[in-house]
C-alpha cells in the first residue's frame, strides 16, 4: 500500500495561506479526500485537488496528504495556498515592467528592489501582481472575459531584485512548480555579505523555520524535528578584505534562505536590517571608515542580494530556457566602492 503522505519540498511552504478549513464528523466512513473535497468546495475540479495535494497544499493534521488520503473522524483538514486570500479584488495597475521573456505560456521579469511580489493584508497596490494584472490585460477588448493570471511559481523577497517567473495558466504553472520540487530550476543570485572566507566554496546546509523569538524572522535549528530541510551552495566571487561578494546557487527555495543561512555561518548580508547586516561588523575602529560604510549603506539601502541567473524547462516544449540579469546599479555602485577600498584602503570617495 502506498504512502498516504507526501514527501514535499514546497517552494514557498514557509508562506502559505489557509483558504480552507474542515473538520470532519464523527460519523463519516472513510472516504478519499480528493472526492470529500469535491463536495465541498465549491467548483473544485478532482483534477484541481489531485494537483494540490501533489504540490503539498492539502494538510491533514499539519502533514501533507496524497489525493488518496482516506479522511477520518476528526482529521482537521486545511487547503494552503502560495496566495493570501483575497479580502478585496485585486486591482490592475500600469506600473512599468521590465520584461526579460513572454510568449503564450509564461513571463519572465527582473524585479526592483522594493517592489513587493503579491498583495497582502494592508499592501494591495503597488505590487507586481498588480502590474502583471494590468500587462496581461491591457488588449484584451472591453466587455470580454480578463485574464485569469498571473499564477505565481516562486517569489524573491521586497527588497531583492532579480529575475522571477509567474506562468499565465494552471498548466504550466503547475508543470513549473514540480520543476521547483524536484530542484530542476537553477537558481543563482549575487550577495555581498559582512567578512572574508577562508575557503573557496561550501555548502551550507540546516532546517529553517521562523524563529520562536520573533515571529517574523526566520532561524537555523539543529533540532530535525523542526522547520524545513534547506540547502544552499556558495561560491567567493571577489573578496574586498572587510566584505565579500559570493555567488549562491539554491538547492531548495525556503524563504529568507540566503540570507539566513549566511548569518547562520556567521556572514550576514550587506545592510540586511532584517538579519543584523545593517551594523558595522567587520572593519577598523576609524571614524573615517565608519563614515564609509554609512555612505555604502547610503549607495545601496536593502540587502544587497539580486537573482541574477533563472534556469527552467519550458512547460510546454520542454526547452531549457536560462536567463541572466547582471547586477543592479545600487549594487554595482556599492560593489566598486568596496573594490576601490580593497585595492587602494583610501577614503577619498567618502561624500557620496
């Protein structure tokens, strides 16, 4: 008999919203939970539900169940979804997008630093959904049925830039997600973190789950049992004494990955406030070169992390598709500063 429980390594796990709630009755005979949802939620294909429970989004008593799940006495039942439920409708908005691909089947596009990816409770405008809403409808003819995307497949955090794809159908972003899954999607960003390495490369590897402190950080637990597996490799890109730039390739998607898994070894991003990256940590006692950090922190006011490289099958031809973005200019600006200081140990560009 096969496991009645999946083994999921959901992209986005760590951000999922309950759409759905149900406690079953005591008098209910066992029943697969693909057709117990069916009678329930309200035009829910079986197809749907048997796809959400593939993706992990069917939680039975906090652990996900296959579609072949049969419900019991008292299971609490929860469907977990990527988006927030809507409290209101989503609005489109012309706010301009810079679009690295499109065709009939998905979009890919190079975020700014600030933007956040989806609306959520008291932040429903501004966002880039808002703007994919806008771009995918603007020549679709009045009075004809809109779009119904975007559907997202991953997110990169508000002040991360970098590439990202949304699909434009449940298909391919289904076929998407179990790309992100099966960890065929390469993924690789650029992050300017606080001190030197004494190696080359490594790999960093340790569970994360929010932190029991705060609530809205994430943490590394030791402890098996708790937050989910995740997996980060990196590689020195350039080393400027104080800071180092590293190239990290994600093997799993957690949210906040990098940026905790590099405080976790003791290399916090560059002015990430979030994660303590926003201190002085390395560095001379000087006022002068405290007034130089300040100015970098100046030169680039977030984290200074960017997807730079997107690789994926397409979901309908099955071509392997890889994209690259090089650096923003707030990180370009802050890189060459370090670098000048690096080789020359000069203050002379303080007034910046």
């Amino acid at each position: 008999m096969d496991n009645e429980f999946v083994d999921v390594d959901n992209t986005n796990d760590d951000e999922l919203f309950e759409h759905y709630r149900f406690v079953v009755d005591r008098g209910q005979g066992l029943l697969r939970i693909d057709k117990f949802l069916m009678d329930r939620i309200e035009n829910a294909s079986r197809t749907k539900i048997q796809a959400a429970a593939t993706q992990g989004n069917i939680v039975v008593n906090d652990q996900p169940v296959k579609s072949s799940y049969k419900v019991k006495p008292g299971d609490i039942i929860r469907i977990m979804m990527e988006e927030p439920v809507r409290e209101i409708e989503l609005i489109a908005q012309d706010i301009p997008l810079d679009i690295e691909y499109e065709d009939e089947e998905l979009i890919v596009v190079n975020k700014p630093a600030g933007m956040v990816v989806h609306p959520a409770y008291g932040n429903y405008t501004g966002t880039l959904v808002n703007a994919l809403i806008f771009h995918l409808n603007k020549n679709i003819p009045e009075g004809t049925e809109p779009h119904p995307g975007p559907f997202l497949v991953h997110r990169i955090d508000k002040d991360t830039s970098g590439l990202m794809i949304a699909a434009k159908n449940e298909v391919a972003q289904r076929n998407l997600q179990s790309q992100f899954s099966k960890h065929s999607i390469d993924r690789v960003y650029n992050a300017l973190v606080w001190s030197d390495f004494e190696e080359e490369e490594g790999t960093i590897t340790g569970n994360i789950a929010r932190s029991k402190a705060d609530r809205k950080v994430f943490t590394v637990y030791d402890d098996p049992e708790i937050g989910k597996h995740a997996v980060t490799h990196y590689k020195v890109i350039e080393r400027f004494g104080y800071v180092t730039m590293v190239e990290c390739r994600l093997e799993t998607g957690r949210t906040h990955q990098i940026r905790v898994h590099m405080r976790h070894i003791g290399h916090p991003l560059f002015n990430d406030e979030t994660y303590g990256g926003n201190q002085i940590l390395r560095g001379t006692t000087f006022s002068k070169y405290k007034q130089f950090v300040h100015n970098c922190f100046k030169i680039c006011p977030r984290q200074a992390l960017h997807a730079r490289t997107l690789g994926f099958d397409h979901p309908t031809t099955g071509n392997r598709m890889v994209f690259e973005r090089p650096l923003p200019e707030d990180m370009q600006l802050l890189t060459e500063k370090w670098r000048h200081y690096a080789i020359h140990k000069s203050f002379d560009d303080l007034e910046t």
